[in-house]
C-alpha cells in the first residue's frame, strides 16, 4: 500500500491516508477488498469518515458468533429437554441446583451485552485512528469498555464452575441438563480468554499506520526461527521421541504412587505393593533413560545449529562493505556473534523442548485427573485463566527487557573490545580512569535490567506458586 502516514501526539495514534493506488504491503487486519469495499463511519460529532473494510476473520467477529452459538444451543438444550410443564415449572418454581433456566438468562445478557460493547469499542478505536482530532474521551471510553468486558466475561466464567459445583452433587439429574452446564463452562472459558485477548488486537488496529509503514522490515517469528533447526530434523524427531517417553512416565508415576499407599492400607500382605514399587521402579528407569537421550540430543542439535549460525553470520559480517564498520562498534558485533547466538540455541532447542514436555504433562495430567474426579478438577481449573493472564503480561515484560538487557549488554561488550583493542591509545592519553568509568557505566545499566528481570520473575513464580496452592486447598477443603 502506497499510502502516507503521520504520527500524532496524541495516544501514540498513526494516521492513515486510505487514498491508496495499490494494496501490496496491506495490513492482515483489512480485507482483500479494501479499494472496493470502504466502509463509512459516524462519529459522535455527526462527521462521516470514510476507513477501508476490515476483515471479516477478526477477533471481534469470532467472539461474536461464539456468544450466539452458546445461546442458541443452550437455549435449544432447554426447551428440548423438557416438556410444556416441566419449563413452566422451571421458571416458576425455579431453583439452583435444578434448573438450567438461569445460564439460558445469562447467555441471553451476555450475548446482549458482549456485542454491544464489542461493537461500541472496536468502532471507538477505528474512529480514534482515522480522526486524529476526536476527543481525548475515546481513550478513557476505550479502557473502560476493554475492563467491562473483563469483568462480564470473568463473571459468567466463575457463575458457571459455581453451578457446576452446586448441581454435580444432585442424584438423577438430566444428563442433557448436565451437558448444558459443561457446555456453557466451556463457552465461558473461551469467551474470557478471547476478552483478554482484546488487549493486544485493539494494540494492533491501533498501531494499523506502523505496521504498514515497518511491512518491509523482516519480523523474527516463530517461523522463521524454526527454519534455523531445520537441518537437523532427524536429530530433533528423535530427541521428541524420547521426550514423549519422559513425559509419559512423569504423567503416569502419581498412579502408581496411589496404588501403593492404597494397597499398604487395605492389603494384609506386602505382595501387591512390592509388586507396584517394583513396576513404578522400572517406570522411573525408562524416564531416566528418556530424559538423557532426550537432553543430549537436544544439546548436540543445539550446538550444531549455534555452530553454523555463527559461521554464516561471520561470513555476513566480513562481507559488508566498508561503511557498515564505520557505523557499527567492533565490540557490538563480537557480542552479537557470541552472546546472542547462545541465546538463539536455547529458544530453538531448549526452550521448545521445555515448551513441548510441559504441554504434554499437562494435557496428560488433566486426562488422568479428568478420569478420577471431574468435580474437583473443574475447581482445580478455576486458577486457570487468571494464571493465563499474568504469565501473558509476564512474558510481556520479560521480552522488553531480554532486549534492554542484550543491548547494554552489548554496548559494555563493545566498550571494552575497543579499549583493549586500542590500549596503546588510551595509555597515551591518560584515558585509564575515563575508560572504566564508561565501561562501569554500561555494566550498571546492565545490571539494574538484570534485577529488574530477577524481580519480575520473584514475584512471578510467586504468585503462581500462591494461586496454585490457593487452588489445591479449595479442592482438599
């Protein structure tokens, strides 16, 4: 897209000229009929502005669609399930514990509701990126709107594991009945999940001028940084194999640690129990073997590909022309090729290692525990989303000063790359004292993201920690 745009003051907001020959460079949030399809907007000032379609395949669309869903199919659910008088009699004589008419009520507000301030905040922000002179009240409409959602969407969250709670403990209850309150705890999880990803996507519409204006610069995603490993395939298919034998028995050892205090409690003979220890011993030997092929091979992978990276980015490095070493510190460029290579190794290799085993204990614990006890781990579940929440704006926080870190680091790097490089120079001209300073300079600023980091990953790990002990609590009360 061949448009202008200008960057405001206010908010932070990037102006678009829509007056555009072309849609190369089109953003993801517009549809491929942007030129064709322009949609017309009133503001609360009676202006019309004119901003191009947006995709029909957005989130506020999704979220849309799943609020009707979840209404129709409980309210189907309801009036199926029970003749004339049994529904008249739910209303009337409604109770908690034996009725679904209320989660059909609350699905109808909330589908009511959601959609207007879904629509309201989505217009808002569309009306505040192409009016640069509209009122300063749309930011303030824009946060409230986001924490109403929140609160909406927290509060049918937690009115659906209470009703579950209630109504798993009564006998001969309607099987269709009980589906409709897994049905709509499901709908609900989903819903405050997508609210708490509104966040983000009004960021994206908001920064629409930015990403349009960036489309040439070469983004580092997910991708793009998997195509690094990807000579070295067969080492990583088999180092997952092996995880998913690690992973395997680290699920299934709480089992066998049950059956053994059940049979030393019930069993007059020590048979069955010798029998399970000798079991879970044999268990925890394949884990062993697992989880050391499985660390070797992604360590040697890991290496490998830290090996030719370096090479290829030497060979780069050694091709610019002339001017890129007028304009680059020798001492950064040592840095970049040591230190954040390492840390390239660990995302390709470890951290996806880490990511894989841990998603395999948990969706192979919640299968076990799902199997013995639905109830209490639907309240062990409760913890969840707000969980969810804070590793979202962790992982936020922590990605900003991983960057802030690497490039004080850097510059320290490349401080003292000079200075030793050039130490006839600096002996010269007196500059010892002068130079440590500046190197101490960087290190302390080094130093003080470093605490930052070690802070937010306290209180972090403590927070979780509480909410998950808060968690087990309810379910052992």
């Amino acid at each position: 897209m061949s448009s202008n745009h200008t960057q405001t003051n206010n908010d932070d907001v990037a102006i678009l000229d829509v007056t555009s020959d072309n849609n190369d460079d089109q953003s993801p949030l517009l549809s491929d009929n942007t030129q064709q399809n322009n949609s017309i907007l009133l503001t609360p000032n009676g202006d019309t502005i004119l901003v191009p379609s947006i995709s029909r395949y957005r989130l506020t669309n999704i979220l849309r669609i799943i609020l009707f869903i979840e209404f129709l199919t409980l309210l189907t659910i309801w009036l199926v399930g029970s003749n004339t008088h049994s529904l008249i009699d739910d209303i009337i004589h409604y109770q908690f514990t034996t009725s679904i008419f209320d989660i059909v009520c609350v699905s109808l507000c909330k589908l009511i509701l959601l959609i207007i301030l879904l629509t309201e905040l989505e217009t808002s922000v569309i009306v505040r990126l192409y009016t640069p002179n509209s009122p300063r009240s749309f930011i303030f409409i824009r946060y409230v709107y986001t924490i109403i959602l929140i609160i909406l969407s927290s509060c049918s969250l937690a009115f659906s594991i209470i009703k579950l709670i209630f109504i798993l403990y009564k006998l001969n209850l309607n099987k269709l009945y009980l589906s409709s309150i897994y049905l709509f705890l499901i709908f609900s999880s989903i819903e405050f999940i997508g609210t708490l990803l509104m966040v983000p996507y009004l960021t994206r519409i908001k920064l629409l001028g930015q990403q349009l204006s960036n489309s040439k610069t070469k983004k580092v995603d997910l991708k793009r940084l998997l195509s690094l490993a990807k000579s070295e395939r067969l080492l990583l298919s088999i180092a997952v194999c092996f995880l998913l034998v690690s992973s395997a028995t680290q699920v299934i050892q709480p089992y066998f640690f049950g059956q053994i205090i059940d049979d030393a409690l019930k069993s007059d003979t020590m048979r069955l129990v010798n029998m399970n220890v000798l079991i879970l011993f044999g268990i925890n030997c394949v884990g062993a073997i697992g989880s050391s092929f499985r660390s070797w091979l992604f360590e040697l992978a890991g290496q490998r590909i830290v090996y030719r990276l370096r090479q290829n980015i030497f060979v780069s490095i050694i091709k610019q022309e002339i001017g890129f070493f007028d304009n680059t510190r020798t001492g950064e460029l040592t840095n970049r090729l040591s230190n954040d290579t390492q840390v390239l190794q660990n995302a390709v290799t470890i951290n996806i290692s880490m990511l894989v085993r841990f998603l395999l204990q948990i969706i192979g614990s919640l299968a076990v525990m799902f199997y013995l006890e639905v109830t209490l781990t639907l309240v062990l579940m409760g913890v969840v989303p707000v969980i969810i929440l804070i590793s979202r704006q962790y992982g936020s926080i922590v990605q900003k000063l991983r960057k802030k870190f690497q490039d004080e680091l850097a510059a320290a790097g490349s401080t003292a790359e000079e200075s030793i490089s050039n130490i006839r120079t600096v002996r010269i001209f007196g500059a010892e004292r002068k130079t440590s300073n500046h190197y101490l300079d960087n290190l302390l600023k080094s130093y003080a993201v470093g605490k930052k980091l070690a802070w937010n990953s306290g209180v972090f790990m403590g927070v979780v920690s509480l909410l998950v002990a808060g968690g087990i609590s309810i379910v052992l009360w």
